[in-house]
C-alpha cells in the first residue's frame, strides 16, 4: 500500500474509528461510481460531443450549398439564417438532455425539476403561442423560399415589394410609401409577382366605323415595334399576342392586346404601346371607342329622309259646327 494511504489510515483515520468508517464508505462510493456512473457519464458526453458536430457539419453544408447554386446574396442570408437557427436550437435540445443525463446519473431528484419546468412550459407556451406559430410559418417560409427581399408581393391583403424578412416578421412597403409589418402567423396565402414572368393585358377600344383587319394589323405593327424598340428588347420573353375582337359595346369594338415580359416589368412597354396607339389612331383618323356614342351610317340616314311624313294639310270644318252670322235688329 502507498506509504500516504497508511499514514492516512493513522490517528483519527484509523480503521474501526468514525473518520475511517467515513473514508471507507467513501472508497466504495468512489469505486461504485467509476463501476457504474462514470461510463455512463462518458457516453452521454461523447453523444452530445458527436451530434454537436454533426449539426456544425449540417448547418455548413447548407451553407455551402446555398453558396454554390443560390439565385442571389439574398438567398444565402437567408439559408445563412436558417442554418443559425436550427444549429442553435440542436445545441439547446442536446444541452438539455444531456444535462438531464447528467442529474440522473448523479441520483439527482427530477421529479420537482421537470414539475416545475412543465408548469413553466404550460405558462409561457400560452402566453408566447403567437410568438411560436410566427416562428415555425417563417422557417417554412424559408425554406420552402415562397418569397425573398426585393420581390413584389401580396401577403395579408397587402401589396409591396418586401424590405426585410426574419423568422417572427415581414416587412411591405406599399407604393405609397406605408410600411406594413406582417407576423408571420398571418400569412395564409402569398401571391408573388417577381417568379419568372408577368403578363399585362392592355384593351384597345375603337369606334365601331374602323374596319377590324386593319385595326388589328394596326395594333400588331405598334406591338412588334415596342417589341423591338431599343428599350424595351431585352424585357420580353415572348412576343406580344393581338387576340382579335374580344366585345362589342355600343359603338366600342375592344382589342385585347397580352404582353409578356419578365417579372415585374411589364409597366414600361405598356406605356410606351398605349402612347404610340394614342398617335396611330389620330394618324390613321380612327375615333377611340365611346359606349355611348350613337353610329349613323349613309344608309340609314337615307331611310330616314325617305321615311320624312307628308304635310299636314288643315282638317275640313264640319257644315253642322258653323256659327249661323249674328244679326243686330236694332239697326245698323
């Protein structure tokens, strides 16, 4: 034995004194736990050690990933996010059970610990439930990539290009200038208007004396030229589309006219075919459409110079209805 165990095992340390019966209860509970706990405790530790590592090796991978086929920077921040979040909540969930582990393994009581944590649980899961249900809706929102930052969008019944984005909120501004700040939880449907293409659709209205071939060759020409313009080349994606005569109002024929372009830019070309229309129809002396203007061909103004009634010629007075002439007996 160790010249220091026997010097320990002298004096008040004695075998069969308090102090010695001690430091034997000691030893055995020592020795029990190295038997028993001690294993135990270390593959507990190298579990956490080992899922730690994989979600740090999870979270960069996606990364990664995002990096190497994401359409933009914004993406990235947004998978940068997403992995932050489900790296820090692992770690939490892993600490947790780990350091529960731990307690168990030292005879520790749970009982009134995990009592005292439900009922905890129960007051703030109630009272935070909007906060979770934000959260959860804006992970799938990122991951599912509905929309990004930048994108013009309708979320909540509210229109705008979406400024910035977390897991709790997201913020519109409108084209007004008003910003919106959205929960998450409140976003049931979203209309994106920034994926792939936009198609605007622009009613011409002609007066109904135009011959509809010519119009329709008219419009087309104006078309194909904003098409090719300069301009407005590199915003298309597919030539425009002149639909024929799509209602007749009145004196109103309406020429629908499809433009597809990409996403979002569809407003310039617009502009500019609806302004080279406004010149090409006072070029070619065609009236716009009025559903209220009254049309009057030559022929009918003809029927109605033969339809003219005849002049009225003074009705014969009745013999019977004459007024015998007045004679004065008194002279004169």
């Amino acid at each position: 034995m160790h010249p220091f165990l026997l010097a320990a095992r002298t004096g008040w340390f004695a075998e069969g004194r308090f102090l010695g019966k001690v430091l034997d209860e000691w030893i055995i509970d020592a020795q029990e736990f190295i038997r028993t706990k001690l294993p135990h405790l270390v593959l507990v530790a190298i579990i956490a050690f080992v899922l730690n590592r994989l979600l740090r090796i999870i979270a960069a991978r996606m990364i990664y990933v995002a990096e190497q086929h994401a359409a933009g920077q914004i993406r990235v921040s947004q998978v940068k996010t997403l992995a932050g979040v489900i790296r820090t909540t692992g770690l939490a969930i892993i600490a947790l059970i780990a350091g529960m582990q731990i307690l168990a393994a030292l005879d520790v009581n749970l009982a009134p610990l995990l009592a005292s944590a439900g009922v905890a649980g129960v007051a703030i899961g109630l009272a935070a439930q909007n906060i979770v249900r934000d959260m959860l809706n804006g992970i799938f929102i990122l991951i599912e990539d509905q929309f990004n930052v930048g994108d013009t969008v309708r979320l909540a019944g509210v229109s705008g290009v979406v400024e910035a984005m977390t897991l709790r909120k997201t913020t519109v501004r409108d084209a007004d200038g008003t910003v919106y700040v959205i929960p998450n939880s409140q976003i049931g449907i979203v209309a994106n208007q920034s994926v792939d293409y936009s198609v605007a659709t622009v009613n011409v209205s002609v007066d109904f004396s135009a011959n509809p071939d010519a119009v329709l060759e008219l419009l087309r020409g104006i078309a194909m030229e904003v098409r090719n313009s300069q301009d407005f080349r590199d915003l298309f994606v597919a030539d425009p589309q002149i639909l024929g005569v799509d209602a007749v109002k009145g004196s109103e024929i309406i020429f629908p006219v499809v433009f597809k372009t990409r996403a979002t830019k569809q407003y310039a070309p617009v502009r500019e075919f609806r302004r080279r229309v406004r010149l090409a129809l006072e070029e070619n002396h065609l009236l716009p459409g009025d559903p209220n203007r009254v049309f009057n061909t030559f022929l009918d103004s003809v029927k109605r110079v033969g339809r003219q009634p005849a002049p009225e010629t003074p009705p014969t007075p009745d013999p019977t209805a004459v007024k015998p002439p007045e004679s004065n007996l008194f002279g004169g």
